[in-house]
C-alpha cells in the first residue's frame, strides 16, 4: 500500500510544472516501508528513479548528524543529492530572529508589544536556554523552544484579555515550560497577573480562530474570544 501510494505521488508530480517538493526529516525515509517478512523496497528506493527527473527538484532537511549516519551509508542515494550546509545562527544572529518573531506575534495576536522589552526577551531567551538550562531527557533546541515560549507569552496576554503584553507573560510562558530549568530574569517589578480561566493552565496553543488551553491535569479547554474569556470555566 505505501509503496504504491508514494508512486502514484511520485507519477502526479512529473505531470506537473515547475515541482519542488521539500521533505522534512529526509534521513526518515531510509527504511520507511521495508518490510522484513518479504522483499520490499523502502521510499529512499522507491523514490531514486525520480530524483533525476528534471521535472521534479526534492530538497530534503536534516541534520548534520543524521545525514551522516542514515543517507551517507546509501550511497545511491546519497549522490543524487547536493549537500548544502547552513550553520546554526550565531548567538546575534539568533536574537534577531526572535526579535522579529515577537514583533511578527505582536501584529498576529493584536497585542501591543514595546521594542525595548522585545529587544530584552529574545536576549534573555538564547542566554536562558542554552544546552545547560535544558532537561537532558526533554531536549528542544532553538529556535524552536524560545518560538514556543514566545507564542505561549503571546497566548496568555490573549486569555487575559491585555491589549500590551509585559515581562509577566513572558516569565509565565517561560516558568511553565517543562523543556527549561530556573526563572526567565526580565527587569519589571510588576506582579503576575491571574489568568481569568484558572491559573492551571500551563500551555496556550492557537488553532482554527481558538485558544486551546491546556491545564496541568493535561485537560483540554478552548476559548472562544467572540466572549469574555472571564467567563469562561
């Protein structure tokens, strides 16, 4: 059945015009399907006859060591590619990017953000999520895990219903990550705010127009801001 449905796919794609097809997680596919009760072939060989076809251009992202050893061992595989190589941002060059990730969510969730607190938080993030500060068996690397704080942040000034996201949300977003250890330093002396649905809820995701909350029961709440979230349970 995979084998199959990746051909069909495979036999659209070359019908088509100026295909790119991106696969992320590329060394997965080394494997994928090969099964070792019959002869069979997985996608990293379904897919070689392909790769050379002008009509279809794949790029495939993975890691240094993955490449090295998942794709690197197949050598047929492995030529039909070009590897190109982009380092990790430096420590600047990752606060920048953050930056405008805050300044991005400010205009996505309507909530007013000031520069120079935006500045402040993604300089303390990369400080205050280096390998050090991560739990070993949970390890999440950045940018990832200082974007998911960041939108977490962004979620909470939703729920309680702030038209200026502060230090407070951004602590709490960073406080009730279970990926870092210790507490985000942001220079504001003012209290954390309440949130108006509990303050149980330790993950704020948005999806489809809504807030999904989840609580630290691992329960499941969703906010819908056409009401007061105030009256929310």
């Amino acid at each position: 059945m995979l084998e199959k449905r990746v051909i069909e796919l495979f036999e659209s794609l070359k019908n088509e015009k100026n295909v790119i097809l991106f696969i992320d997680e590329i060394h997965t596919i080394i494997g994928t399907g090969k099964s070792t009760e019959r002869e069979s072939l997985d996608i990293a060989n379904i897919i070689k006859p392909y790769i050379t076809d002008d009509n279809i251009k794949i790029i495939g992202a993975t890691t240094i060591s993955e490449y090295n050893e998942f794709i690197v061992p197949d050598k047929a595989f492995s030529r039909r590619f070009n590897v190109i190589k982009i380092d990790e941002p430096t420590g600047k060059q990752l606060e920048d990017i953050l930056y405008n990730i805050i300044v991005n969510h400010s205009k996505t969730y309507n909530v007013k953000v000031l520069e120079s607190l935006a500045r402040e938080v993604s300089k303390k993030l990369v400080s205050s999520t280096t390998k050090e500060h991560r739990d070993i068996n949970n390890i999440m690397y950045n940018p990832d895990l200082s974007i998911e704080i960041i939108s977490n942040a962004f979620g909470y000034a939703r729920l309680y219903d702030k038209k200026e996201i502060t230090s407070n949300e951004f602590k709490q977003a960073f406080n009730n990550s279970n990926k870092v250890r210790g507490n985000l330093s942001l220079s504001d002396s003012k209290n954390a705010l309440k949130p108006k649905i509990g303050s149980n809820i330790i993950k704020v995701d948005f999806r489809g127009g809504k807030y999904i909350c989840i609580d630290n029961k691992q329960r499941t709440i969703k906010v819908d801001f056409t009401e007061n979230p105030s009256n929310k349970n």
